[in-house]
C-alpha cells in the first residue's frame, strides 16, 4: 500500500483516533479529549469537549511564533491598479481593531453579522474580526440583488451588516449602499447598525445607522480573541435552495480548522511562507476555506484578487499575479480557464511571465472537461488537479492529494476520495451498485470535521435535504460512479441526468463530447421537455476567440460527434451557438434555469447570476422565438 491507500484506510477504520491526531496540530484553548459525539445521529459533533479560537489560530498564533514579518495576505486589483501585503502582524493588528469596532456596537459571542463587500482586504479582515470575538458571519457576495440580500438577512438576524459604498465588476463601478438599503427595507428584520466603507471610486451616502469604517476603527479599542467552544457556528453561508428559500450551511470552529490545517499541507502541497492564489470570491465556499481561513492557518501567503480571469484587463492576469507574487498553487474554476482558453487558446499570455513558481493547477466548481484539463496541463506542464467539494462539505471531498503523493491521473475524474470521505454509490433503492456503474453519489457517515453539522435554525431541513433520502448516508445531489480503481467520476447533479424515451442519459457525457471539439470553448446541454419522447437533449456552444464557422457545417460537425462519443441514444440533433452562456458569480452553468426558460416556464432569475444580460440575450434562443 501507498502512502494514501494507508492514510485513507486508518481515517475510514478510526475516525476518532486519525482526527484526534490531526487535532493536535492546532492551538487549542481546552484540548479536546475526544473527536467525535456520535450521540445523537445524523448530528454528529467533532472535538465536543474542545475550546479555541479560529483566529487566533489563523492569525495571533503565527506572530507569537516568531513569524509576525511574513507576508500573510495580498490583496492585488488590477481593476484599481493596486496591490498591498500585509504581514501575519499588520492582519492581526487590522483584525483586532475591526473587532474592537464590532464589540463597541454591542456584537457579542453568538452574534451574526452579514458581511456584503467585494473583494478587497477587508473582506477578510471582517471575517476574522468576526471569528476573533466569537461572533458568526454571513458573508452574502458583494453586488447580489436586494431581494436575495434581504432573504438572508431575515434568515441570519445580523444586529450589524459590514458593507462598502461600491464594487468594481469589470469595467463597471457597483454602487452598494442602495442595494443594501433597498434590502434592508424589504426585510423584516432590522440591523441595528452598518459599517460602510468608503471607496475612492463612489462615496456612499450614510444614514443614522451607518458608520463610518475608518472613522470607527480610529476610535476603536482592539479585541483580544474569545475561547468558544469547538462546536459553536463560525459562519452561515448560504446555498442556493431548490424551494427558492436559501439553505443557510452552518460551520463549526473546531471541526474547520482541523479539517482545513490538514488540507493545506496535504492536498494543495502548500505549508508556511508559501503563496496559494485561489481565484475565487469570498462569497463562495472556496472564497470562505482557501483564500481566507485554510492559508493562514497553515501560516501560508494568500492572495486575494480583485478582477476577472480576463478582461481586466487582458487574459493574462493570472499569469501575472502567479508570476509577481511567487505562487505555488493555483486554485480557480474550470469555467475561469475555458474563459482563458477562449481569449487565448495558444496560450501566448502564458508565455510572456514567468511560471517557474508555480507546481500546481487546481480546478473545482464545475465538472472538469478533459478538453480543458487536457489545454491547461500542455500549456503549464504541470499537475493539472480536478477535485471536487461542496458548499455543504467545507473542503475537498475528491481529489489527487499532492501533498502525500500524487496518484495517476484519469482524465474526466477527480481521482479518488480524501482521507475521512467514504465515497459509494447507490441505486434507487439505497443498494450499492457495482463499479462503473452509474447511481447516486453519497457518503457514509459520519463525514469528517469541517462538513456541515446541520442548516441554519432549519434542521428538519438538513434531514429532507440530506439525510433521509439513505439512511447513514449524506446524499450530495450528485450523480455518477466509482470505476474498479476507486476513482470517482461526477457526471453533474442528477437533476441533469435526462430521460430520453426510457434511456436515462447525463448531460455531462454529451457536454464532454462537445468540449472536445476543436472550435468549441465552454458547452452546456440541457434536457427539455418533449410529448414523444419525454425530453430531449438541447447544446448550447461558445466559440473559442477568432473562430468563424457556417452555423449549419458546426451543427452537423457536433451532432456527429455526440453520435460517435455518446452514441445514437443520445439523440442530440440541436445545437445553438451563443455569444455566452449564463453563470453564478462562483462560474457554475445556471442549467436549470436554462431548463425552465425551454420549457415555457416563468423562471426567475436567480439572485446568484453574474451577469443578467447573457439569459436576457439567450432567452429567445431558448424559446425559440
């Protein structure tokens, strides 16, 4: 056995003596004595008898080490041309005096404060401040709609929101201050009061419950960090729900920082005065685990990015910041490089930086097309990782560990499960199938620290969402299969598996067939609604920058293909090309929604959307009107 065969074997055989363990390399207030509180299944409780404080933890603990100079966080905007670092002591320094402006206006333990910012530093520093003084926040991406905003709002109860007067989006300038204001007066319930911040692009105007963050912070006392309990809520962060309620995801302290303390030297090969640039939003997971708290738990560099993978102002920023900042590992989604792919499919932005720093390319959000696996590894010849997690888990349930050993690649799949994951596969009837055979992906539980322990103030919810569909199993919304090396392929949510007069088919295998086209640079295809068949497949393709091609030659070109990759069955005969396709701020493909437009329905656009005009422009093609 490999090193990860043995690893994965002794956190499945003993989950209490392997997080225990792991445990120990984290400060602790109150060691824990035990790992896990199995009491009360489905709601299971890491480290129940430990007090910390995640903060401390992230931030304190590193400058009382000695290591106070090392830069902690880099926060690079090319939409602002500016950059700042802060070492581990100016972040603890910052963070302690937000908190002491949070505790000033009455936030205490237990506390929720919604933080509404875009993506520059004090994201982060809100974050901690928060965590510092055993407050729990909600950060909501900065620039969503007032409606959405106001949801979360009425969910999370916060007595204060932390905002700024803009975002920058590209080339646009969002105003913050009336969409929060606006969400506020649609919700019932009212914070006592905002912290603003003002930006140089747009001053905000400020009402009898706003304060000035500068203002505050000047006047502010530092907080020193409170000890809480292990398994009291760090953070909700909300997912998007099918009821059109979102599902507010709760974390807890203990459990997090173990579970992201032993991710970071292990899964993305990253440990202290090394520099991970996650390219993400801190309104995501991904934002929320390796860009703020994984990073400075493992006493590593951060880069926090405020712009697009292109446009701001060409296709090769990433490049850039990998090259100006000495990054090691590179985390972004899919979709981010079929963007870059698409503005520059030779790579020629690539080849103008210098690379050497960089070991590892890491993608997650979407399903990984061996098409976009395949460009990236030619063009950086380097790892090139998919791996694959959930709002709901925390942290990487799938991937290729490089930081115990790298395993062989398969293209299309992940690789296999992490240690503390128990990956299987059932059919309808909750019996598991055999390898390579397609069924519902879950894990049995009890998950590892770091996943969900319940949904905010909803825990009837977390059962029907989760647990009851198998019992002693978490149920992940995912479809796909195990092949007879364990490794794991996720063929999309299995409300995108169609069924083709009585064949069930999944959307992910045509789209893989249409990726691969040499023309073609992101794809999506979706099931809708037929009297003779049931469904039938629809393709929607983006083309790749400079490609100019007869509509009805493509459309014939990429129907064969599916016929020959997928099969007759298939029976994928409409293929759209479109300027783009609609997408979350997070770069998930919103294909229900697509789905529902086809079908006739009212669909409404969802709060998570990044940009309204591309389902504004695709509506008619959908409609066929």
């Amino acid at each position: 056995m490999g090193v990860y065969d043995e690893l994965f074997t002794a956190s499945v055989e003993d989950p209490e003596r392997f997080w225990l363990d792991a445990a120990a390399a984290i400060d602790w207030h109150v060691a824990p004595t035990r790992a896990l509180d199995d009491s009360r299944p489905p709601f299971y409780r890491w480290f129940p008898d430990g007090e910390l404080n995640v903060c401390h933890n992230a931030l304190d603990r590193h400058v009382d080490a000695g290591h106070g100079d090392r830069p902690a966080l880099v926060h690079d905007s090319p939409v602002t041309q500016s950059q700042r670092t802060y070492t581990y002591r100016e972040l603890r320094d910052e963070v302690a005096a937000f908190a002491g402006v949070l505790t000033g206006l009455g936030v205490g333990r237990g506390d929720r404060v919604v933080v509404y910012l875009p993506m520059i530093a004090e994201a982060a520093v809100a974050m901690l401040a928060c965590a510092r003084i055993g407050a729990v926040h909600s950060v909501v991406f900065g620039g969503f709609a007032p409606k959405e905003l106001a949801v979360r709002i009425d969910d999370a109860t916060p007595s204060v929101i932390v905002s700024a007067s803009c975002g920058i989006e590209g080339k646009r300038v969002i105003e913050y201050k009336p969409l929060l204001d606006k969400a506020i007066e649609l919700a019932s319930h009212r914070p006592e009061h905002c912290v603003i911040l003002q930006r140089p692009q747009v001053e905000a105007a400020m009402g009898e419950r706003d304060v000035d963050w500068a203002s505050a912070v000047a006047d502010a006392t530092p907080a020193d960090c409170v000890p809480v309990k292990a398994t009291d809520p760090l953070y909700i962060l909300y997912t998007s729900g099918t009821t059109g309620k979102p599902k507010g995801v709760v974390r807890d302290g203990g459990g997090y920082a173990v579970a992201l303390n032993w991710s970071m030297p292990n899964v993305y090969d990253v440990g202290a005065g090394e520099t991970i640039f996650t390219a993400s939003d801190v309104g995501w997971v991904v934002g929320h685990s390796y860009i703020v708290y994984a990073p400075l738990l493992a006493g590593a560099t951060t880069v926090l990015y405020e712009g697009k993978p292109v446009g701001t102002p060409d296709a090769g920023q990433f490049w850039r910041v990998v090259a100006e900042h000495g990054v090691k590992s590179l985390f972004t989604a899919p979709t981010a490089f079929r963007a870059i792919k698409k503005e520059d499919p030779d790579g020629e932005y690539a080849r103008k930086y210098d690379l050497s720093s960089l070991k590892y390319l890491f993608l997650a959000g979407e399903r990984l097309d061996p098409e976009t696996y395949r460009w990236a590894a030619e063009l950086l010849e380097i790892p090139v990782i998919d791996h694959w997690w959930q709002t709901e888990t925390g942290w990487p349930i799938v991937a290729n560990p490089a930081g115990i050993e790298l395993l062989p690649v398969k293209p299309g799949s992940p690789t296999r499960p992490l240690p503390g994951w128990d990956v299987q596969v059932l059919d309808a009837n909750g019996k598991p199938v055999e390898a390579g055979t397609d069924g519902a992906i879950v894990v049995k539980l009890p998950m590892p620290p770091g996943s969900l322990p319940t949904l905010w103030n909803d825990d009837e919810r977390f059962l029907s969402s989760y647990m009851n569909a198998f019992e002693g199993y978490y149920l992940t919304g995912d479809g796909g299969r195990v092949d007879e090396d364990g490794y794991v392929y996720v063929m999309g949510r299995t409300d995108d598996v169609i069924n083709v007069a009585g064949h069930r088919l999944s959307t992910g295998g045509m789209e893989e067939s249409l990726a691969s086209h040499p023309d073609v640079a992101e794809c999506a295809v979706i099931g809708v609604a037929d009297q003779m068949k049931g469904q039938v497949p629809r393709g929607f393709v983006v083309l790749k920058a400079g490609v100019e091609r007869d509509e009805d030659e493509l459309r014939a070109e990429l129907v064969q293909l599916v016929r020959d990759q997928v099969g007759a069955v298939a029976s994928l005969k409409d293929v759209a090309v479109v300027a783009a396709l609609p997408k979350t701020r997070s770069g998930k493909i919103l294909r229900k929604t697509m789905r529902g437009i086809a079908d006739g329905a009212d669909e409404p656009v969802p709060g998570t959307i990044d940009d309204a005009s591309v389902l504004d422009a695709l509506r008619p093609v959908l409609r066929r009107e």
